[in-house]
C-alpha cells in the first residue's frame, strides 16, 4: 500500500509511479487505470454484510485536504461548471486584480492538456495542472497531490478548476471551503433545474458574459428563480470576465468569507 | 461518466475486505442507492463489468437496491415521497419540502467463495 495516500498500489510519488505520473511540463496524469489482481479458487460460499458508503475514502481524503489547507491558513474555492462557460477567463481577471493583495495558487482541472495551467501561469501565479484521464472531474486524492506541488502561505486563496463537468464533481468534495457554480447567460436559463445536485451544492454562483446580453433573448428573471428554488440560499452575481463587471462584488465576497472562514475557532469555555 | 470511478471506489471497499476475511472470489455485490443520489443505476450497471475485469470481482454479479427519495414537508409537518430532489410535496404541493433520505451509495453486502 502506498503510504503516502494510503491508495491500495505499491508505488512511489515521482515521476513513472504507478497510478499517475508527472510530465516534464509538471502536469499530473491520473489517466491510467487501476492494476487489479485476480485470485481464482473455490470454497464455502457466504454472504458478507458490509454497509460501506462508496464515496468514504474520497471524503477521507477530503477531509485531510481541508485540515491541510485550513492550517496554512488559505481559503480555497472549487470552481464548477459546464466546459465554454468562462471559468478560466473568471480566473485570469481574479488573479491579476488580485496578485498583488494575497498570495495566490491554481490547480487545474482538465482531461487533457496543460492549456488553462499555462494560461495561469502567464499572469504570474503559480498553477498545477491535473489531467485526470479518462475520469470526468477531479477527486480529493488527485487535489491533495496537486498541493504537494504548491506553496500554500497564510492570508492565501487556492482556486481549484475543476473539469467542465455540470453532474459528476457535484459528488465528490475535494476538501474545499466552497463551491462556486459558473452559469454563462449564453447557457440555458433553467439549466439549474436540468442539473440540480451541482446548484444545490455551490454557495455562489456566478452568472457570466453579461456583456452578452443585449444579443440573446435570456431570461434573467427567470434563470434567478430557477437557481432559486434549487437553492434558496445561495449568493448570485452577474458578471462578465470581458469587460469585469460585477468583480468588484464577487472579490469582496471572497474576502468576507475567506476572513470568516479562518477566523480562529473560539475555544470552548 | 462519475460512475466509473464509483464503481472503483466499490472494487477497492471489496479488494479491502478480502485482507479482513478470507474468500477468494466475489460472486455478488449488492449496492444500496438511493433515487435522488448521484449515481445513476443503469450507468453503474453499464460500466460494472468492464471496471470489475481481472480483479477480485471479475464475473461477479451487481445486484442494486434503490431506496425511494424521502422528504420532510414544513407545511403538512410529515415524512412524504419524493421523485425529485427539488421537487413539490406531493400531498399540499407546497415548495418546503427538505430531501431526508434517498441519497445514499453504500456497498451493502457480498456474496464470496
């Protein structure tokens, strides 16, 4: 067993292990598939009676992400949403606005390609790339790799990328603070309601590509009631990562809630 | 297609089993998924058998037991049916309806040799 994240190979972290490895561009590939080993026989047949929740050693995994993150003091965002709706454009504008009052970090999610790290890169802030392979969004395990390659520093903001996916990250929580839902007004306005679990999940959702509005016959009313009634809870903000309206609101939203999030846990009396 | 990973995740709760108590093939697995989780049973049904080739599971049957979604309504102050995660109650139709059950994804029981 592997003894640094307890995944059931024998192997080492570095380059040519054997569940990813690392690419000289630095990226991650987690595009291999799982060594299985077979053990044929007979005996006594039995039943076993297990109740094991599926999702566990992911959330496992979750949780020593979110402890490692919380004790370096970051606060860190999954950013989720379907492919083509602005989430690295959103970052970019972030990240230069912002690269100069905090310490910054990216990790990138995609299937292939070392693209959006790249494009990362360009404004100056450190980014890791995972290319998850075949797999449709990123796990806690592949994330808490990616840290291995970043600094973490206190008063910082880790943004995680996750793959365009609007189903399958929704199941799996990567130790993140929140999730941020990217919708673009160039979607349809009730996809909220077609993929519900991933609105549910987010704490704010950004409605992006504003700038677009004048062109298309979307229903912004509408589209908020449908994000509203899958979850009354969460926090929208129109924006636009062409022309940076609304940025102003979403950066003070994550200064606010990166400042209550790290706030120091009151000791009980 | 998250289901594949899903099914990993089962193969690797299986192959850990097997350091616990002695069995040297799988013949059934019975998962327990709930109708208003994340995992949609025919996708884990259709991604099983190639996911499960040459591991311990290799040939072994997936049998699926859904668990009917299940909500607390604020109005009529009770335990209702849910078909949907956002959906209405079904007895009022008000909107204030909170999911309480039908969203689990556990590996229940195994049969082995």
């Amino acid at each position: 067993m592997c003894t640094v994240c307890g995944c059931a190979h024998d192997h080492d972290h570095g380059v040519g292990s054997s569940h990813h490895h690392i690419h000289a561009t630095g990226a991650i590939d987690f595009g291999h598939g799982p060594a299985g080993v077979s053990v044929p026989g007979l005996s006594q047949a039995r039943t076993i009676r297990i109740e094991r929740d599926v999702l566990a050693k992911n959330n496992g995994f979750a949780e020593a992400n979110r402890k490692r993150i919380r004790q370096a003091g970051t606060f860190a965002l999954n950013l989720v949403s379907s492919p083509g709706s602005g989430k690295t454009t959103i970052l970019v504008r972030t990240l230069t606005e912002l690269r100069q009052s905090r310490p910054l970090a990216v990790i990138e999610g995609d299937q292939q390609t070392s693209n959006d790290a790249e494009r990362i890169r360009q404004t100056g802030v450190q980014a890791v790339q995972v290319n998850t392979g075949k797999g449709c969004h990123l796990d806690a395990h592949m994330v808490g790799h990616a840290m291995d390659q970043l600094s973490l520093i206190p008063g910082g903001l880790l943004f995680i990328e996750n793959v365009g996916n609007l189903v399958c990250p929704a199941a799996f929580d990567l130790g993140e603070a929140c999730k941020v839902v990217v919708l673009s007004v160039t979607e349809g306005e009730d996809k909220p309601l077609k993929y519900p679990d991933m609105f549910a999940a987010a704490e704010l959702m950004l409605l992006n590509k504003s700038d677009l509005l004048p062109h298309l016959d979307f229903d912004m009313d509408a589209c908020l009631a449908a994000a509203r009634r899958v979850n009354p809870a969460m926090q929208i903000f129109t924006i636009s990562a062409r022309t940076g309206e609304g940025f102003a609101a979403f950066h003070a939203w994550i200064a606010a809630r990166a400042a209550s999030y790290l706030r120091p846990m009151a000791t009980p009396a | 297609m998250h289901e594949v990973s899903l099914i990993e995740n089962v193969i690797a709760i299986v192959e850990r089993e097997r350091t616990r108590q002695a069995f040297t093939r799988v013949t059934m697995i019975k998962l327990t998924v709930g109708a208003l989780g994340h995992a949609e049973p025919d996708a884990l049904r259709f991604c099983f058998h190639a996911v499960a080739a040459g591991t311990i599971a290799d040939s072994s049957r997936l049998e699926i037991e859904i668990v009917p979604g299940q909500g607390w309504c604020a109005d009529c102050r009770g335990t209702v049916p849910l078909d949907e995660r956002f959906g209405a109650c079904p007895v009022c139709q008000g909107g204030r309806v909170r999911m309480t059950g039908g969203d689990v994804l556990r590996v229940a029981e195994m049969e082995v040799e």
